[in-house]
C-alpha cells in the first residue's frame, strides 16, 4: 500500500486549525498512517490563495482531493471555511468522520 | 485602547437591514434598555454561525426583561463580499427575520472603537451606559447545550443589580475583517 499524501492548508487569520491537525492525525493513527506524515502549508497571502485555489482555513486534501469538495463557484480567499458535522451543527472544522472516509478511499485506492 | 469593564461603551447610530437605525448612547448616557447586546458578527465565519443561533435565543429569552441586542457586522466586503449590506439583508429575509436587528458598521469605526477582535465579539452594555462584560457567548461553539451560559449569566448579573462575576473571557472565532 502507498501512503496517501494528506496534506492540511491553513490561513493563521483562522484559529480552527489546530483543531483540524490533531483530528486529522487521529484520524491517520486510526487507519494505520504515520501522523507526522501530514504536510502542513500556510497559506498567507492572496496570491497564494489564488495559486492553491484555497478556498479557506481549513483544507484538507488527500491525494490532491478536498476531502469535501467545494462548489465551482466557490471564491478562493484568505478565509474561514464553513463545515457541516454529520449531524447538522456548524463548524470550522471538517467532520471526523469524514477525514476517516477520505483517508480510507485513498487507501483502498492505493492498494493494488 | 479597548474600553475596560466598568467604562463607557463608545456610543455609535448605524443602519439595520431594515431600514432602521439603532445607536447605543456612550459617554456617561443611561442606556433605555435594561441591558444592550452588542454582538459583533457577520454572514461567512464558522465560528460565528455556530453561535448564531444561541445568540437568537438569548435575545428571545431576555426580551420581555427589557433587554435588547445588536448585531453588527464590520467586516471588509470588498475582500469579502459574503458580508455586504446586501448579503446581509439577504440573510434575514432568507431566515423569515431574526429577533434582533442586524447592522452594517460599514466604516468599521464601531468595531474600532470597541476593539472587536473576532466575529463573534459579545458586549454588555449596562443601564448606566458601562461595558459589563465582554467575550465569548459561552466556553464552546461546538456545544449548543450551553446555550450561551456565559453571557446569559452576564445578563442575569446585570438585571439583578449585581456586579457581573464572570465579566471578561477570551474571544473565539474568525479575525474582525479589517479594511486595509
């Protein structure tokens, strides 16, 4: 099995992403991945955000995939984003569960 | 600097999404209300919609004791045009209207004179015109079972008469937008 390359991006304006690097560590352990493995990039300018097509704090991507896709016509930005939890709350973090899912479709889909 | 506990919040008159204004009297002016709610806020931080609605809440719950909250929105809508008057005023009529008036802070001079940090940024401002607490509207945006305890307990601190015992905590949520 490959190591999927999860990476988080940040904007320091938002204050969620310590919380989304310790769920998402929680989560790698759980599925068996090294924690330290997470790249963690700050994205601090516009520039940047334009260049990364950021469209918020945070953004986890798994292999290159957001692991809950914006829209299309989603505004890249030095900002907040807005997440869901399964059960409806508002949050600025991505659900658990759902880097749990992420991270076990990269895997499936690594495995030969 | 930030008005402490205790000194007068600065006074402002600034528009709603209704075509009302609203002002909050400053220096040394007795306030109509009971207490005012002064909560700065906006359309597009997480942070601030997780706590929206314990925020609503607080406002239904107090009215009838003479208490009345603001919510105002000074962020930058150039650089973020999620929270523009007209987003704003998209916002209440898509929600059917909120209990409490919504206010554009479109020089972002309110939000300066109160030093708001993050959206949300909650104030108390007390009959006699004195900022009365200042925070976070509870200890965790991810948890609507504490129903804003903090500034509820504020409130009920200041209708009593008493001094707020819990009169400043820390701030939680997306960075005030500033122009720049």
């Amino acid at each position: 099995m490959t190591q999927p390359r999860v990476e988080l991006l940040f904007w320091d304006g938002c204050p969620s992403h310590p919380q989304a690097l310790a769920d998402l560590r929680a989560a790698m352990a759980d599925a068996g991945l090294d924690p330290d493995t997470v790249l963690v990039r700050e994205v601090d300018t516009d520039q940047r955000a334009d260049r990364e097509r950021f469209i918020g704090s945070p953004t986890v991507r798994i292999d290159g995939e957001d692991v809950e896709p914006p829209g299309d016509d989603e505004p890249v930005g030095l900002t907040c984003r807005v997440y869901h939890r399964r059960d409806g709350r508002v949050s600025p973090v991505p659900d658990p569960a759902v880097l749990r899912e992420a991270l076990e479709t990269a895997m499936t889909r690594s495995t030969p | 600097m930030s008005p402490a506990i205790g000194e007068a919040a600065p006074a402002f008159d600034l528009p709603d999404t209704d075509g009302g204004r609203h002002s909050v009297g400053g220096d040394g002016a007795r306030q109509d209300a009971a207490a005012t709610v002064v909560v700065c806020t906006c359309n597009h931080c997480p942070y601030a919609l997780a706590w929206h609605e314990r925020l609503l809440d607080v406002a239904r719950d107090y009215a009838d004791r003479g208490v009345r909250m603001l919510a105002i929105n000074p962020n930058d809508a150039e650089r973020y045009p999620r929270d523009s008057f007209d987003a704003m005023r998209e916002r209440v009529r898509a929600d059917g209207g909120w209990p409490v008036p919504y206010l554009r802070d479109e020089d972002q001079s309110v939000a300066r004179a109160y030093e708001a940090k993050t959206t949300p940024d909650v104030f108390v401002v007390a009959p006699d015109g004195a900022i009365a607490y200042r925070g976070a509207p509870d200890a965790d945006h991810g948890e609507p079972d504490l129903r804003a305890a903090w500034l509820r307990a504020a409130l009920d601190d200041v209708l009593a008469g008493r001094p707020v015992e819990r009169a400043e905590t820390k701030p939680v949520g997306c960075s005030v937008k500033w122009r720049a």
